[in-house]
C-alpha cells in the first residue's frame, strides 16, 4: 500500500481541552474513508488536522513521509482539495469564476489563466454536472447546487486527494446520492482518494471502503463498513438503540 498521510497519536487543544487525544491513522492512496461519530466527537478536528490546518500538541502529521506542515499552502493545494462544512455561500462571483479558484495553485502571482486552467475547470462544471449555470451568480442557487460547484472547484483543482465536511448537509436525498454516486466515480474511476466526515452512517455504509468512528475525540473502531456498522457499537457510541439490516446489495443499514 501507498500512505498517502498517516497521523501518529496526535491530540489537538481548544482553550485548555483535548478534543483529539491518542488518534493514529493512515490513509492509502485509493482510501475512501467516512469518518463517523457523534455531535462534538473531534470529525472535523481531525480533518483539519490532517491538512495541517490546526496544530497539534502531541504527536505528527506527516503527508507523503514529510511533516505536513513543512509544505506551503499552494503546494500542498496542488495535492489536496479541502471542501468545508459551510464555503462561502455569498461569495459575489458566478459559477465559472469559483470553479476556476480551483486553478490559483498553478498559476503565478498576476498570472491570468491558461487554455489548459480553462479546459480542466470547464470539465470539472461538465463532471459536476454544473456546466448549464456557469454564467449564474452562486448566490442565485439552490443549496445543492452550491455543494456541486464547490466540488466542481475541488475537481478543478487536479489534486490526488479530497477532504469534504459533510458535503451533503442539509441536501435533499437526490443530491445527496447524487454526491456520493460521484464521489464513488471519482475514486472507483479516477483514482481520487477520498475523506470525508458524515451524519449518514447508512450511506457511509453503502460507499466507503472503510470507515472510522470517533467518540469523545478517540478513534473507537476502525474498519470495513461491515466490521465498524455492528448494533451494539453503535448504540455505545451514539447513545441510541440501533439496529442493523442488510440492503439488497448486501451492505449493512441502521434503524435507529
């Protein structure tokens, strides 16, 4: 296997508390990884540690065998795509001018883009299925048509791996299967690695090749959708009675 990133015991401090403590692990070229967990268990914490976002106090972060922190903020761009929770929604550009921020990590200081910067932001908007509202304004769209730009900018950006924060929240089931059949292209066909923190245990269930599940900010169970989605763990970790099924493909699903 190749890591891409491994985190060795890391723990991340807010005013004075852990929210991270003691958390390993690694992410193989290839990964699809949902990280899951309850309200306040360290899901974003943990990502944003990853990419060198926040600092920790213990332990390392190292991406491709270098301490993440040594990369600078455009090279490590042209590496990882980060889509947060909550992107600026009210941002005064149209579609065609976000998707194309995906390029800023390849063009120079006062560089206008390229043939090539407009080629791969004009198939991302085609992948995204976002093409017909290039010349919209972002704030004249709906909530999962924000999402879909925002990951056509990621797309854009031709790194090898992306890192989302629950990019189907608060998205009606459509788009939110639509994101993870894409997400599922893009790492099954394309060859992306993919991390993201989610709610949905059953579609974390249904598409990715491993999952990890935090509570209180520790790294509880790690695995196969079919070793971490077990009732009684679950019902621990949430707090909830839970019990499990088998969807039609075989891949486990909660009843809470």
């Amino acid at each position: 296997m190749n890591t891409l990133i491994e985190a060795k015991r890391i723990g991340v401090e807010y005013d004075g508390e852990y929210v991270l403590r003691g958390v390993s692990v690694g992410i193989e070229k290839g990964d699809f990884i949902s990280i899951l967990g309850p309200n306040g268990s360290g899901k974003t914490t943990l990502i944003r540690a990853l990419l060198g976002l926040v600092g920790v106090r213990e332990g390392t972060v190292r991406f491709l065998d270098r301490p993440v922190t040594d990369y600078r903020p455009r090279e490590l761009a042209r590496r990882v795509s980060f889509l947060p929770q909550n992107p600026p929604v009210t941002l005064p550009f149209l579609v065609r001018d976000i998707v194309m921020m995906g390029r800023f990590p390849y063009l120079g200081r006062f560089e206008i883009e390229r043939e090539k910067d407009v080629a791969a932001a004009e198939h991302a908007m085609d992948i995204m299925g976002v093409k017909k509202l290039a010349g919209r304004h972002l704030t004249e769209l709906s909530g999962g048509e924000v999402k879909r730009v925002f990951i056509a900018q990621a797309v854009a950006q031709e790194s090898d791996i992306l890192f989302l924060d629950e990019p189907t929240a608060s998205l009606d089931i459509s788009y939110q299967v639509g994101i993870f059949e894409m997400l599922e292209t893009f790492n099954a066909k394309m060859g992306k690695t993919v991390v993201l923190v989610t709610h949905d245990i059953n579609h974390a269930a249904r598409y990715a090749r491993r999952i990890l599940l935090l509570k209180e900010g520790k790294v509880v169970h790690e695995g196969s959708a079919e070793e971490v989605v077990q009732g009684e763990e679950l019902s621990r970790v949430f707090d909830i009675r839970i019990t499990v099924e088998r969807d039609r493909h075989g891949k486990p699903f909660v009843i809470a």
